[in-house]
C-alpha cells in the first residue's frame, strides 16, 4: 500500500521545483549558474527518492 501523501504531497513538487530551478531561473543568474543548477538538480534527485519511498511504504511491517 503505497502512501499518496508522501508521493504526492512531497515527491512530485519536490520534482518540479528543482527542473524550474535548474531549466528555468538558472539561465537567468550568470554569475550563479553552476550553483543553482547543482541546487535543482539536487532537489529533483531527492524529489525523486521521496516519490519511491512514498511507493514503497507500508504501515505494517512485510513478512516473509
């Protein structure tokens, strides 16, 4: 049983705020491009891993 709250509520704008950082604002700052691309790019990643997370997570433990 996944939890929505985790994937929806965290993973997904998580992952559209680092590619409007690094795709959108980046390009705009000369001086700080590297660094906001870095920035956005580690906010996607962790977007990312909270959404799997968020698939993977169940209240009770899994047995085998």
């Amino acid at each position: 049983m996944a939890s929505k709250q985790i994937s929806v509520g965290v993973g997904i704008p998580m992952i559209i705020v680092g590619a409007l950082m690094a795709f959108l604002w980046a390009p705009t700052n000369a001086e700080w491009i590297e660094t906001i691309e870095f920035v956005g790019g580690l906010i996607g990643i962790l977007g990312v891993i909270f959404f799997v997370a968020g698939l993977m997570y169940t209240k009770q433990p899994v047995l085998t």
